[in-house]
C-alpha cells in the first residue's frame, strides 16, 4: 500500500484502509472526562490504570458542546500503526529516525499570496464573543484536570536575537477566552530558552500552536538535546521522513510561521513575567496525568499565552492524545531509540542491534538495549552502550541490556533474560545522584533523604547478557523455523 500521508486528514485516510486501525463513532460524548474515558478502554495502552489495551485509533463525530467538531486521537498509539503511517518497518523506526536526523530537509514557507489551508477561517480575539475554549475542543482528560488541555499542539517560536527556530509539544492548558498556560519541564526544551531570553529583554515571544498535522512532524517534534540540539529545527525531520519540506505558513497577527495544512492554528505571544496557577479554575492542585501514570502536580507559576487569533480549515479535526497512553510511548519513545542509536553506533560501531524505549517507561524512563558480543574483547562494552545511552537521552532511568537472541519488543523475553542470565550482585550497576526527570514521583527526598532534589534519580543498569565465554551454554532450543501461513492462511507472524 503506498504511503501518501502529509496530513491528518491523508492519514485517517490511509487508517480507514487498513482492518482494525480506526473506528468512529457518531454517539455523542462529553469532551469533560468522557472521551478520554472512553478511550482509556479501547485503545490508550501505555501506562495507563488497568483495564486497558492497545487498540485502533478512533473519531468521535458528535462532541458535546462543539457542533460539527470532530475529535481524534490514538493515531499514534500502536507502534505498528506508526510504522504505517510513516512507511517503515515497526522494529526499524529508531533507525529510520536516526537517518532522517542526519539528513534532514528543512521546512519551507509557502509562496507569498498562496492559501494555506489552516487559515481558510480566521477567528480573531478581539471579535465578540471570542472564546479559544468553544473553537478548540480541547478534552478535561479526567474530573480532576485543572482544564482543558491542548496535548498535541505543535508550538513553534523563533530565538528572539538568532532567529533560529524549534518546535515542540507542550502541556497547554485554556484558561480563559483569550489565555492558555503553558508548561515547561525545567532545562528540557529549546522553547523554554526562547522564552527566558525575550523575557529578559522583556519581551513577548510569539509562538504558534499547529493541532492536527502529519504523524511525522509529531514524532520529529519529541527530539531533544543532544542528537537535536539548539539551532536545529526538528521539523526537518519529518521533511526527512516525508523527503520533502513541510509547508510553513506566515502567521496572520504574530511574526511567526505555522504548518500550513494543519487542522487548527492558534496565535499567540508568550508574556513576559506573567503567570497563573495552572489550576485556577479547578483548584484541585492537579494538572492532567502525565505518561509515567500520574496526575502531574500543578504549579503555583506557569507562564501564559495571550491568544490573538485562531485559524482553522474547514470543518477542523482536533487531535489530542492521553498522557499516560501507548501514543506516547510513540512520540517520545521512538525519538529516545533513535539518539542512543546514533550516539553509541558512533563509539562501537554494529554493536547495538537495535534499542527499545519500552512502553513500560512511557517512552522516556526505560530502554532494551540489543547488543552483540562477536569477540572476548567486547565483554564489558555493552556496559559501555548503557551508559552512553545515558547520555544520549538524560531523562533516562534504568537500561536493560540483552543479547542478539532475544527480542527487546518483546517484554517477556526480556524478563525470560533477566531471570535466566543475570544476577542481582554482580549484574546491577547502579549510578545515584543523577539528574533524570521530575515526573518521576519516586525521585524526591520524601523517598529516599540521600536524593538532594526534586528529579533527582539512581540511574541503573540491568545486564542481562551471557558472558562472552559462557555463550555455548546459554544456547535456546532450537525449533524447526517453518512458514506457519501454509496451515494457517492468512496468518502474519
């Protein structure tokens, strides 16, 4: 099946034709808890509270409270369903990913007078009767959020003294009819250094928020320092990935660009020195759940955008994506893949056979490193990898290390591995002290009073590899490799 997809709409398309990966439903739900809860159930995955699973992605046509709006989300909640949507085989995305980084197509702006499809309506904030909350049907994920949410926005501003631009995914929550917060983890992304830099000019940064776009440019967005670091624009990627430039359009209000095709655009200008409790309208003290399985914290200070138009396409999709769920072990997970990847094949080159950031660590805490010994010499050196793994992705926690005959997809091969080759006194290798990711509610003093700060973590390493002259007696049985599909039509392994 060719892969034509270079927007939401084209790859709803392409899941319509695909058996099990999309369903609708034109039942009315409630974008207040409902639809997440919904979800949750058919195909959210991830670490989300039991019972769920990993399902299709799916459209609700009747959103209480926005006539005609449409809502999707779970698009990228399959690691198999993200292999389609990107062309590629599922278990080889770190690696298509790895090669899109190093060669990259930068975007490019549309031609001057040419209609960009996110602005075929334009609502501007000073109309009356301006409400970003009743023209973006954002959902309130569960009873508790401080808001609605917007959870795929593709938020894109410029250096305010280089120029130079980035793009990522932020936790945006509609506060008002012309105000959305948003949240920065602390040292994490490029646009929080955009911000601080305008703020100490005091100036306003103004930034676009593109909903409703191509998976790719979703995927190129969760890239982080160092395989993409400052002055690297990260929808090059997805220009890679598509192998042409993804379309820019030039704002209507800000002195910013936007993805010309997106579903939805909302401008903006992120204020300096002003701030709101995220739950002000709730004041439940919570945000939104968050990927390791928790309700994020919300804080007494987050900064704010102050809205000056949204523009859409005709008859807008809204996409939005649960914290906790299998998408985001997609995003943010494949991205991880693809930095270890480059960083340790540049110190030990086909060593590693391939890595998975596991979706038990939501993408971001833990990854399956697949490494292979071929001489004595190497005994040791999948140690090596863990730790520059480490430092190719710093939100990482605990690295597993596995040899070349076991799967790392496949979570019951790796726990086969560990409880049949590796030895808790001699095969953890435990690194404390380290910075890692605040999210993680476990790393605080309140646990453990050695921890100095908030997101602050034992990192570790499980080797769960045979050693090097030891290998001949950890050989697997070995069954006859048939082709299962001559008694089974149909069958796909």
């Amino acid at each position: 099946m060719a892969n034509k997809v270079n927007d939401l709409r084209s790859a709803l398309e392409l899941l319509k034709g695909i058996d099990g990966q999309l369903i609708e439903t034109d039942v009315e739900v409630d974008p207040m808890a409902e639809l997440s809860g919904v979800y949750r159930h058919i195909g959210a995955g991830g670490t989300v509270s039991r019972p769920t699973k990993e399902g299709p992605a799916m459209v609700f046509n009747n959103v209480k409270g926005h006539p005609g709006a449409r809502v999707a989300i779970g698009l990228l909640a399959s690691r198999r369903r993200v292999g389609y949507l990107l062309d590629c085989d599922p278990k080889r995305l770190g690696f298509m990913l790895n090669d899109s980084v190093a060669n990259p197509i930068a975007p490019q702006v549309i031609a001057e007078g040419e209609a960009a499809a996110c602005q075929e309506i334009v609502y501007m904030a000073d109309d009356p009767g301006f409400d970003v909350r009743k023209l973006v049907p954002a959902p309130t994920n569960t009873e508790e959020d401080a808001g609605p949410y917007i959870t795929m926005g593709m938020c894109y501003a410029h250096d305010v003294e280089t120029g130079e631009h980035d793009v990522t995914i932020h936790r945006l929550c509609l506060q008002g009819p012309d105000t959305i917060s948003m949240f920065f983890t602390p040292g994490a992304r490029h646009l929080g250094a955009f911000r601080e830099k305008a703020e100490a000019l005091g100036k306003p940064l103004p930034i676009s928020i593109s909903i409703g776009v191509d998976p790719a440019i979703e995927i190129g967005a969760c890239f982080e320092p160092p395989t993409t670091p400052i002055g690297y624009d990260e929808l090059s990627v997805a220009g890679a990935i598509r192998k042409e430039p993804v379309k820019l359009a030039r704002c209507k209000t800000i002195d910013e660009y936007c993805i010309a095709n997106a579903e939805y655009v909302i401008e903006g200008e992120l204020l300096p020195n002003t701030y709101v409790e995220e739950d002000q309208n709730s004041g439940t003290g919570k945000a939104m759940p968050e990927f390791p399985g928790y309700t994020g914290v919300a804080p007494k200070q987050v900064p704010v955008i102050k809205v000056k138009c949204v523009t859409t396409r005709t008859n807008p999709i809204m996409q939005t994506v649960i914290g906790p769920s299998e998408e985001h072990v997609s995003m943010a997970g494949i991205p991880t893949e693809a930095s270890i990847l480059s960083m340790v094949d540049r110190a030990m080159p086909g060593r590693v056979q391939n890595v998975y950031a596991a979706t038990p660590g939501g993408g971001k805490f833990m990854a399956v490193i697949q490494f292979k010994k071929t001489v004595p010499s190497d005994e040791g050196r999948q140690r090596q990898a863990a730790l520059l793994a480490f430092s190719a992705f710093p939100e990482l926690k605990h690295v597993f290390l596995v040899d070349e005959d076991v799967d790392p997809f496949d979570m019951n091969d790796v726990i086969w591995a560990m409880n049949t080759r590796f030895q808790g006194d001699v095969d953890c290798i435990t690194i404390p002290g380290v910075r890692c990711h605040p999210l993680d509610p476990s790393n605080d003093p309140a646990c453990d009073p050695s921890i100095r700060d908030h997101g602050i973590a034992c990192k570790t390493i499980f080797d769960c590899t045979v050693p090097y002259d030891q290998k001949h007696r950890f050989q697997r049985s070995k069954f006859k490799d048939v082709d299962p599909s001559h008694w089974v039509p149909g069958f796909i392994d």
